[in-house]
C-alpha cells in the first residue's frame, strides 16, 4: 500500500510534528507542530530530559553504518526492533497496570470488587 | 449453600453484611470503566503525536500489553465522515502495524523510530497526568 500509509512523523529538534498521511488522504496535510507547554512540563528539569532522551536511544539510534556488512547491518537493526518493541511492551505493560489499579480503586470506592 | 440460605432468609444485602463480604460485579461494569480510562488516556495520547489537524478528532492509546492504536476521524471536502484506524501489534522481533484492518507491514527506518518516542511519550504523559504518577527515568 504504497504512498497510502499514516505515518507518524518524527518528534524534531525544534518542535514536534504530528501525523502525516499521503495519497488520497489529501486533507490530512503534514505539518510541524511546536512543543506545546505541556509537554514541557512533564520534563522540567533539563537532566531528566537528558535521560529521558537517552532511555529513548537519543540519536544515537543504530540506522545502518556506511562500511558494514550486509548481516553486522542486518543484526544491529534486529537488535533495534527488539530494543523498540520491549520499550513498547514495558510502556504498554506500566500504563495498563495503572489503569487496572484505578479501575480497582473507583469500584472500591463504589463498594464493589471485581468477581474471583 | 449457607451463602443461599443467608441470601433467602436476610436478604441479600444483610448476607453481605454478615458475611464481611463486598457485593461483586460482573464484567460490564468492569468493562464500563475500563472503556472511560482508555478514553482518557486517548485523549492524552492524541497530544503526544501533535495537535491534530483542524476539524480531525484523533485518539492514540494502548489497548493491551502488546497492542496500540491510533484512530483518527474528519469530515472531508465533501461532508462525508472519514477515518481511518492504525493498529500496531508488537511482537518480539518485530512491530506490524494494519490500516484499517489491512494486511500487516513492518514497521521500519523513520517511523520506527517515530513509534519508538511516540510510546516513550505516551508512558510518561499517561502516567502523570490520568494517573497521577510520577514515573522514574532511568
């Protein structure tokens, strides 16, 4: 499905963009939008930002390297995915552990609990 | 069988009351809040991948442990209701996303590294501000 696809965009230097799509999705114009004040506030202490972006990989992503074999190249971007998909499994894992514990503490608070 | 009898004779409010015992819920009710707290983290999620464009109303959350979502829905030039739904599965060695239930493609290159930061994100905003936790950055 070439030149179709919703794409995420990238979070830039300078300011965060949003989605993009292509093709016959013609209204949903790609576009930069600055980091709103919001999103600073979750990082106001530029250290943490520091380590948040190097929890993140940072830039130092391991895109392919000019002079690598074919397989070091292959073998790195494997190593990546992983890396990516356990920082997704862990993200997912934390926010449905929160959202079950809320839902636990609001019927709780109703005087119900869940069926064993 | 006591629990009946006590159900019969008292009533089943007084059962619950002698019994220590917190009236249980079935799965809707469950489901029913488990539906408002995804809505909210949604919401939250829809700003970690920017605003979204006028007249677009978007939603990003996790559905599980291993799927996420990114539904987005406008009105085109024409007046008629389009949308379309990203689903992302992720998987060990591998992350497939479908467009509105399409055949899978592997995620890859740049947008890899766009749902990389967009989850990283998502983690930190939907525990700070639905949840009210601070999460700890390594």
């Amino acid at each position: 499905m070439p030149n179709t696809s919703p794409k995420l965009r990238p979070i830039t230097p300078g300011g965060f963009s949003g989605s993009e799509t292509s093709g016959h999705h013609a209204e949903v114009s790609p576009h930069i939008i600055e980091l709103t004040p919001s999103s600073h506030e979750v990082f106001p202490n530029p250290t943490i930002e520091l380590e948040h972006r190097r929890e993140l990989g940072g830039g130092s992503l391991p895109l392919a390297v000019v002079g690598e074999s074919f397989n070091e190249t292959s073998s790195r971007q494997q190593a990546w995915v992983a890396a990516v998909a356990m920082r997704a499994d862990h993200a997912a894992a934390t926010a449905v552990t929160l959202r079950e514990t809320a839902i636990t503490d609001r019927l709780s608070e109703q005087g119900l609990r869940r069926a064993a | 069988m006591l629990r009946k009898t006590l159900d019969i004779v008292l009533g089943r409010q007084a059962a619950d009351y002698l019994l220590g015992a917190m009236p249980q819920f079935g799965g809707n009710q469950y489901q029913k809040i488990e539906r408002e707290m995804i809505a909210k983290e949604a919401v939250v999620g829809a700003t970690v991948l920017g605003q979204a464009p006028a007249g677009h109303t978007r939603q990003f959350f996790c559905l599980d442990n291993h799927t996420w979502i990114w539904n987005e829905q406008w009105i085109d030039t024409h007046g008629k209701q389009r949308s379309h739904q990203v689903q992302y599965d992720v998987r060990p060695d591998v992350i497939l996303k479908r467009i509105n239930g399409g055949s899978p493609l592997k995620l890859g290159d740049q947008e890899l590294i766009n749902f990389d930061q967009a989850v990283s994100r998502y983690y930190h905003e939907v525990a700070t501000k639905v949840y009210g936790r601070s999460v700890v950055t390594a």
